[in-house]
C-alpha cells in the first residue's frame, strides 16, 4: 500500500485539460504531481506563434463554443469577455486559472515527454527528451488531439502550395491567390470565410453536406439555445431540430451548399454565421470531392477540374501519443475503447483528460473528468465490475451515433455526455476552498 504522501502522480500537458486536471487534483488532496509541459507557458493549442508547432490556432480565430458553455468549475469568464472569446482572450483566462489555483508550482515548462512505459505493477516510467527519467503511480495524458496533422490522401503531385490547417496562421499572404479549401468542419469553414476577403478566388471542397448552424440565434448564442432545450427527451429534441434543419435545406442548395446526408447532431456542425452569406454572394464556391492531383490542376470526383494556387487541407487531426510505444497504446484508427472516455479497461492507473469531441466546449467536460479521476484515486469512487465491457459497449454506441469517419472517433454529445458525467461525481467529492481571493479581476487582463 502506497502512503498518501508518497503517491506520485504524472500529468502530461499543461493545456485546458492539463490545468483542469491539476486543479483537481489539488481539490482532492493531492499535492504529489508533477505537469510537464514542452511548451514554455499554459495553453496548450491556444498558445498562438507565427512559427508552426504544436499548437494550431490562426491569428484571429474566436472559439466556436460560448462563454457560457465553456467555462471551468469555480472560474467563469469574465463579464467583459465577448459571447465567443478570442485566442487572446483564452489564452489569458488559462493563464489566470493557472494563477488562481496555484498550478505553476506543479508545472515544468520546456519538458517534453519522450517516452511512457509501464513496468511491473503500479510503475509508470516517464522518459523526457533529455534524457531523464522519473517514476510515478499514475498517470494522466492530457496531449490534445488537435496537433497531428492528417492530410489526405489523393492521386498525383500538386506543384502549387499545399498545407494543412494546422500550419494557416493569417490570410494575407494568399493575397490574389487561387486557393482551394479541402474539407468542411469548422475549421475549413473559418479559413474559407477569412481568405475570401482577399484572395483572388476562394473554392471549397466538400465530400458532403454539414448542417451550418449561426453562432447567434435571436442574439443569444446558439448553444445557449441549445442548452435550454436540452432538458427533453432525446427523440424529441431530434425531431424538432429535424424540423428546423429540413427548413433550412432549401437554404443550403440555393446558396450552393450541398444538402447534409446526414441526421442532426450525427456529424460535428458548423457554427459559422458568414459561411452562407460569403457562398450565396459568389465569393466562396463549392465543389466536388478531390480525386487527383497533376501539377497545379485539381481534378474532382464529379468530372470537373480547376487550376490553383494553394490549397489548405483541413481534413483534420490524427490521435496519436507520441510517448507510447504504438503496441500499447493506438487509438489512430478507430474508437478508443475507453468508460466514460477515461478509464482504460486494462489499466486502472491511466486516465485520459479530454479526449472527446463533442459537439459543444470540451473543456467542462474534461473538467468534470478530472474531477472524476482525482475522486477515484481519493478511493470515494469506484469503478464498475464489468468495466471492460462497458467501454467496448460505450465504442459501439459512438459508432452508431455518428457518421462514421476518423474525425467522429471521439464524437459526444455534450449535455448527454455531460449528465452522464455529473451521475458519476460523488456526493462526497470535495469543492475548492471558496474562502481564497480570486486573482481574475474583471478588466485585469483584458
């Protein structure tokens, strides 16, 4: 039996997730962790550079989720702070929640994590990229999924620019440029809207419909009124929204988008509020899947063909852990088999913080995760007896709720996901210490 003291804990990455995970942690007793961080400050994919890395924000991306539905527990936005923050402006909050709860003590910046493994019982040696090494009881993976790249595949060689999402940082610089967008999530959607502004073409190119969504409904952010209707049962709710989205199909095709194949919810939405404006007026156009590349010509899956200058393929991100040898841990290719997206059936000593995608804020969601784990390992939760069992059913249940490619492995639906969460908490759970004064004034670091 491991003294409470002498428990030590391992956190990788000191994003969202990772500062969520500290914060419980603490909340819970456990002052006994460590947080490496490669990075030389808090933020994870919010950290904006010029220079391509890690991180893959742009320089004028807004969060697609509001401030109401994205806030951490016992830390919310500031008044004001804008419906939907900008890079900056999350940056700064993760910054001052990191100032709040005391975290930058646990925190080793520029220390990347080289390799993970697992020997004997509950031993977890942590590899960094000098070289040393450390050993823990438990560990917390909190990388991220949106830092490795996944271009796609096509026939031929493009001679123009190709880049991916991940590497966009600022518009200008396609300036009189023919740029070509593949993919339709909302990343490719925000680049597509930005770079039509100033470039000498903008085209889209789009396997399928998505259901485009406004970020304001009546002035109030849509997930706000998505939030509020939640409450009733899930086949209700999906048919008057199937209501509203066959509405707005006649929309879609008269503005040149493709109608979605799909039900409401069953793929990751678009929230863009120009996206239909800039592709009504001409100045986005939609096109057919890529089938082949030769030279500067792009040939699509339709017979059509054009000639372009760049094209940025915003086909999403590969799920992958670095420090893991591939044989113990690989969730490229399909749906982690993993209860309430955290708890691995094998090993009772890994957790993973925010490897959802949900269709809505990631970040409660990984708070109440962590929330969760710290409890377990406090000995006031316990895990079900036919856990493995339950984590295969909660993968079979991903794929028949969701359109069924890589970037909906990780697919949830927030407030569903959310409840089942809340369920889990126990009453016992400790809260934070209230008495303590908050660092985040409002106006402080706007």
């Amino acid at each position: 039996m491991i003294a409470p003291q002498d428990f030590r804990i391992c956190v990788i990455g000191a994003g969202p997730s990772g500062l969520a995970t500290a914060k419980n942690l603490l909340q819970a007793g456990f002052h006994n962790f460590t947080v490496f961080e490669k990075n030389d400050r808090v933020g994870g994919n919010w950290i904006y550079s010029t220079v391509p890395g890690h991180s893959s924000v742009y320089q004028s991306v807004r969060s697609i989720s509001s401030k109401t539905l994205s806030q951490l527990e016992d830390f919310p936005f500031p008044d004001h702070y804008p419906p939907y923050p900008s890079q900056s402006l999350l940056l700064k909050y993760f910054e001052s929640y990191a100032r709040r709860f005391e975290l930058f003590n646990h925190i080793r910046f520029t220390s990347e994590v080289e390799h993970v493994e697992k020997v004997g019982g509950q031993r977890w040696i942590v590899t960094l990229s000098d070289g040393a090494t450390q050993e823990f009881h438990a560990l917390f993976v909190c990388n991220g999924h949106h830092w490795c790249p996944r271009m796609p595949l096509v026939l031929g060689t493009f001679t123009g620019r190709l880049l991916h999402s991940h590497d966009y940082k600022s518009a200008h610089i396609f300036e009189r440029d023919r740029v070509l967008i593949i993919g339709g999530g909302n990343s490719g959607a925000d680049i597509a809207v930005q770079i039509a502004r100033v470039a000498g073409t903008c085209s889209m190119s789009l396997r399928r419909g998505y259901h485009v969504l406004p970020r304001f409904i009546f002035g109030i952010p849509s997930d706000v009124w998505y939030a509020r209707l939640a409450w009733l049962p899930w086949p209700v709710f999906k048919t008057l929204g199937g209501r509203l989205i066959r509405w707005a199909i006649a929309a879609y095709t008269r503005r040149g988008l493709p109608k979605p194949d799909h039900a409401l919810l069953a793929c990751h939405p678009l929230i863009n509020s120009e996206l239909l404006y800039y592709v009504r007026e001409r100045r986005i156009r939609t096109l057919a899947a890529v089938e082949r590349f030769d030279g500067n010509r792009v040939w699509f899956s339709d017979g059509s063909s054009g000639e372009f200058d760049t094209v940025i393929a915003c086909t999403g991100y590969a799920v992958r852990f670095p420090f893991f040898d591939r044989d113990f841990i690989n969730y490229e290719d399909d749906v982690p088999t993993l209860y309430l997206r955290t708890f691995h059936p094998e090993h009772r000593d890994l957790f993973f913080i925010g490897l959802v995608q949900p269709n809505g804020s990631i970040w409660p969601l990984a708070d109440l995760q962590a929330k969760l784990t710290a409890n377990y390992l406090l000995g006031s939760y316990r895990l079900p007896e036919d856990l493995e069992r339950r984590c295969f059913a909660e993968a079979d249940n991903i794929r028949r709720s969701f359109v069924r490619s890589p970037r909906h492995n990780l697919e949830v639906h927030y407030h569903e996901f959310r409840r089942l969460l809340l369920r889990q908490i126990p009453a016992s759970a400790p809260a934070w210490n209230a008495d303590r004064a908050p660092v985040f004034a409002p106006g402080k670091y706007a």
